[in-house]
C-alpha cells in the first residue's frame, strides 16, 4: 500500500545510513566513532523510533482518509441507484395500475353490453369492484402475515439476552 509507514521508514533509513556513511573522512569512519558511546546509539534508536512512529501515524491518517472517501463515492453511488430504482419501480407501479384499471374498464364494458340484460354497466361495475376488493383484501391480509413473521431480527434478540442473562450471573 502507498499509505504504509514501512516502504517510507525504509527508504529514510536507507537515506540516514548513506548520509552517515558519507560524512567524516570520505569512509564511513566519522559518525561511526561518535556511535560507539551509548548515549549516542540510543539517542539514534530513539530518533529512528520517532520517525517510524511518525511515518506509521501519516500513513495509518492517509489510509484512513482514503478509506473515507472510498465509502462517501459508495454511499453515494449506492444512494444514486436506490433513487434511480425507486423511480422507476414507482413508474411501472402507476403505469401498470393505469393499464388494470383501463382492462377493468374494458371488462365492465363487455359484460354489461354482451352478457348483462338491457346493458347493465352499473351491475357489472359491482360485480367486478367486489371481486377486486376481495382479491385485494386477500392479498393485504397475506403481505401482513408475512410482514409480521420475518421483521424481527430473532438471533441478534437471543444473542442480547443471553449476554445480558450472563452479566447477570456474573454480577451476582
């Protein structure tokens, strides 16, 4: 990953150990006699502590960051498409009740004209209002059924109780 502290730690160590060879007499000697004294080596394992710690921090921010705009452009493609299909189940909803209430219609106006005696509209009107009505009764009382049974998220509910019957009995 880019945002890592490793890569950027190693190559500045790298940087710090070739800067360290360079200086001094042109060998590599003139650091390296001053390194000897322990104050010396720890001071330079506490600089290279800080700026391992320091290149991890920018890195883990970095990443975090890049990790927030990724779930933003998510969350908002995800909220584009939610939109996009409401709108177009809601237009096929109203499309099609138009299209069932123009076949009702159509069906009110055969039976009234062809089968009902002396052209009888209203009649088939009712007929036909009252089957609907308990095709749709049936249909509604069939979707609350269903609603009711699968809402509820049970194992997460039994997870809590046992959690809670636990912390109970640890607590007494």
């Amino acid at each position: 990953h880019p945002g890592t502290a490793g890569p950027r730690w190693a190559a500045r160590m790298r940087a710090r150990a070739q800067e360290r060879a360079a200086s001094g007499d042109g060998n590599g000697r003139g650091q390296r006699g001053v390194r000897r004294f322990a104050v010396f080596r720890v001071a330079s394992r506490a600089q290279e502590l800080l700026a391992f710690v320091r290149d991890w921090a920018e890195g883990s921010v970095a990443h975090l960051r890049a990790d927030v705009a990724t779930a933003r452009r998510e969350i908002a493609s995800a909220a584009r498409a939610m939109g996009r299909g409401t709108v177009l189940t809601a237009t096929g909803a109203v499309l099609a009740l138009l299209g069932g209430f123009t076949l009702l219609a159509g069906v009110v106006m055969l039976l009234g004209d062809q089968w009902l005696p002396r052209d009888w509209y209203w009649l088939a009107a009712l007929i036909l209002g009252v089957l609907a009505g308990g095709i749709a009764l049936w249909s509604a009382g069939r979707g609350r059924a269903l609603l009711g049974r699968g809402l509820a998220p049970e194992q997460t509910l039994a997870s809590l109780r046992e959690d809670r019957d636990a912390v109970e009995r640890a607590l007494t």
